[in-house]
C-alpha cells in the first residue's frame, strides 16, 4: 500500500474518509439485484393465485387444526383444573354438589358435582391448548371449526351451551404417525 508524504495511506483523505470508489463484489453487474427481483415478480404475477375468497368459498382445514375450544358436558366434573391452569384466567367454572342415592342398598348417598356455569372468555385466549392438556376427563377437545368470530367484544363469552355446540363439529383425529407416542394419562 502506498503512502503519502503525511504518511497516511493513498486511498485515505485528511479526515480518515476513504475515496475509493465502491466497486461491484465479484465483479456482479450494479443492477444485477434489481433486475433478478423484477425477473420473480414477473413469474409470480402469472402462477395461479391460491388466495380463498373467505366469506363466500370457506377453507377445509386440517384435521388436527385447532380451530376453537369445545365443551363435552357430561364428562366434565367440576374439578376446576382447566381454570387453575390457564395462564390468562379466561375460564370461568360454577357448579354445586348435589346428593346421589347410593349404588348399593344400606351405602351413604353419594355426592357428585354439577356444573352450573362454565365459560371461555375467547377475547382473553390465547389458544395455548393447556386446558385441553390437563383435563383428566377430556370434557373439553379442540374444534376444527375457526369462523366464530363476533361484532362486540362482550359477545365472545361462550357459555356452556354454545361451547357444547361446538362438541357437535369435533371429527375424529387421524392415527399417530409411525414412530409418534400416544399421549398416556398418568393415574394417580
């Protein structure tokens, strides 16, 4: 590298600034960027489009898809753990224990609970799917469906039976892929 009689490199003003010129890496043409972009748009502008016109023709979705959170009320026991469990408190469980006569003649009655009230905030959930995790009971399952959607945001409390509506869209999930475990419940 040569130097000046300052003794700071040729290619280096006064100020520390360089005046060398910006060359093109590799030798590449300056506009070569440019034209490779305008080449994708254009082959992109003829393909097929693969965009859904929602309202008037509706997507299939996959059978595992989370969709919405659906209630089976007969399973559920009032337990409460789907309501301690979820991160953003938007379950909302009521229920009373009722006396059951006994299964067998000359037993104590029986005490069972019964749910009174059971809602999902959907403008609180963030979907996380914890809740269906830990019911030991699988009273509640994911839905396909995803078109629930309303005008007010008071509306998307979904009461028991609205939930219940949505046990009525659930299919039956494919088998396990090869090599995957099936989810076990541990008893305690």
């Amino acid at each position: 590298m040569s130097e000046t009689s300052t003794g700071a490199p040729a290619n280096v003003d006064s100020n520390g600034h360089s005046t060398k010129r910006a060359t093109p890496v590799g030798g590449q043409m300056p506009l070569k960027g440019l034209a490779k972009g305008m080449w994708v748009t254009l082959r992109e502008l003829f393909r097929r489009n693969q965009t859904v016109q929602y309202p008037h023709v509706k997507e299939e979705p996959h059978p595992r898809a989370r969709g919405v959170i659906g209630l089976l009320e007969e399973n559920c026991t009032v337990c409460m753990l789907c309501a301690r469990e979820c991160p953003d408190w938007c379950i909302y469980i009521e229920g009373h224990k009722e006396k059951r006569p006994p299964r067998r003649a000359g037993a104590k009655p029986r005490t069972r609970q019964v749910l009174d009230r059971f809602d999902i905030d959907y403008s609180l959930c963030m979907y996380c799917g914890i809740c269906v995790d830990v019911c030991p009971f699988d009273a509640l399952h994911w839905s396909p469906e995803y078109d629930y959607t309303e005008f007010g945001i008071a509306e998307m409390l979904h009461d028991k039976k609205r939930l219940g509506h949505w046990e009525n869209t659930r299919r039956d999930q494919p088998a396990y892929e090869k090599g995957s475990k099936m989810k076990v419940k541990v008893k305690k």
